[in-house]
C-alpha cells in the first residue's frame, strides 16, 4: 500500500495551519476512511500546549505525534551554530523517520508545518527542507486580505516551488466574513496568472470553531473549502 503525505504549509504562525488539518482530517473521516487508516504529525514545533487537532485526533482515534519531534526551544540556533546539536543531516534525517514511522500501514497522513516555508533554514531543517524528501503533495494556508494575501502567496510559494515543484493547493484562512466573497473573486482570479501551477482550494472566514465532532468540523470546513476534485486528481498519482 502507497502512503499519501499532505504537507499543510503556511504564511507564518498563527495563519490557521492546524486548523486546516483539523478540517482535512474531520472531512477524510467523513469520506469514509477510517481512523485507523489516518495519521497527524507535526515534526518541527516551537508549541509546547496541545492544539485542537491533537485533541480530535485523541477523541476520534487517530495516530498522531505533536509534540514528540524536534522542539525550537530558546537558545536552539545559538547551539547548533556553536555545534552544540545533532547536524542538518542528522536532525532531518530522525524528522523523516518520524513522518515514515507514524505513517506506516496508513493511508493518509497529515504533516503540519511550523511557521511559514522558510522556518528551520538556519540549521538545515525548513519545512521545504523536509518536503523535498518526501512523496507529499502541499497546500498553501494563506493569510486574509487581496494585495498582501497575493504577494505573500507569491514569495513563499516560489521558495516551494524552487525546492518542490507540483501543484501547490491553496487556501485563505481567517477572513472577515464581510470580505470573504471580495476576497475571494480578486485573489481567486489573480493568483492562478501569477502562479498557474496552484490550484486555489477555498477562503474561510475567521469564526470559532464547531465542537470536535467530525461531522460537524466536516461541514463547516466543507462550506469553505473543496477538497473533492484535487483528492481525485491526487488519487491518480499518490493514493489519496
């Protein structure tokens, strides 16, 4: 059985990442696959509190790691410039062992990153970095807004691209609902003519979450965001 890795990447912290995969996560299930078939991980953190989507994925039984891999504490770049810490190649190397040991005899696994794309260059682990020796499809969680959402999109897309190249799914988190259809039609129509290797996927508004019941998680993700068509397309090339 292949693996399929869904790298989640983002603008920066805090832009709604693990939200996104608690979405996913809620619409797999909900698709029809069971938790047994599924996995979460989130291999590079800076977060020591448990998230959301750690707690779905307690409740509903799906395998995750979300504070087991490689935490950025404070002082963590000063000892590896010093040499004080595993190399580049040592530390990707045990976070590619993560992602590959929770994803054994899964169907789907969910990588979340940290930050934005470029997070973890300064000692060798960004998360284009671990990508690169994936077999992962991505998608893009972008920040609210037209102008800055789409130039942003641009910059941190193109680093993917340079490292990864296929087609990069997006979505736009945490929009005011007042804006989301604006937004939407302005960045929809521009971005696919800056980047036409993307495939914009949905734009959620910023709102609280439902409760933790898939069903529920499922059809308010699902108002947003369609996931439908790039799963099919995905299916033909890497078991989704």
């Amino acid at each position: 059985m292949n693996t399929a890795y869904l790298y989640i990447m983002g603008s920066n912290s805090g832009v709604g990442k693990s939200t996104v995969c608690l979405g996913i996560l809620a619409q797999l299930l909900v698709y029809g696959y069971s938790p047994q078939q599924l996995a979460y991980i989130k291999p590079t953190t800076q977060c020591t509190e448990q998230q959301a989507v750690a707690r779905f994925c307690a409740e509903q039984g799906i395998v995750f790691m979300d504070r087991g891999g490689l935490l950025f504490k404070k002082g963590f770049t000063r000892d590896f410039i010093d040499g004080l810490t595993p190399s580049s190649d040592e530390l990707l190397a045990t976070i590619v062992q993560n992602i590959m040991t929770i994803g054994k005899g899964k169907t789907i696994v969910l990588i979340d990153g940290i930050g934005s794309p470029s997070v973890g260059s300064v000692v060798g682990v960004a998360n284009t970095d671990i990508a690169a020796l994936l077999p992962c499809r991505i998608i893009f969680v972008g920040k609210s807004g037209i102008g800055a959402a789409i130039d942003d999109t641009v910059l941190n897309v193109s680093l993917i691209q340079s490292k990864h190249q296929q087609n990069i799914g997006l979505i736009y988190n945490k929009i005011p609902p007042s804006e989301l259809a604006v937004i939407q039609h302005y960045v929809s129509k521009r971005i696919v003519e800056l980047l036409p290797n993307t495939t914009p996927l949905g734009f959620i508004a910023h709102h609280d979450l439902p409760d933790l019941s898939s069903k529920k998680i499922a059809a308010w993700f699902g108002g947003y965001v369609n996931l439908t068509h790039w799963f099919t397309n995905a299916n033909q090339q890497t078991g989704f």
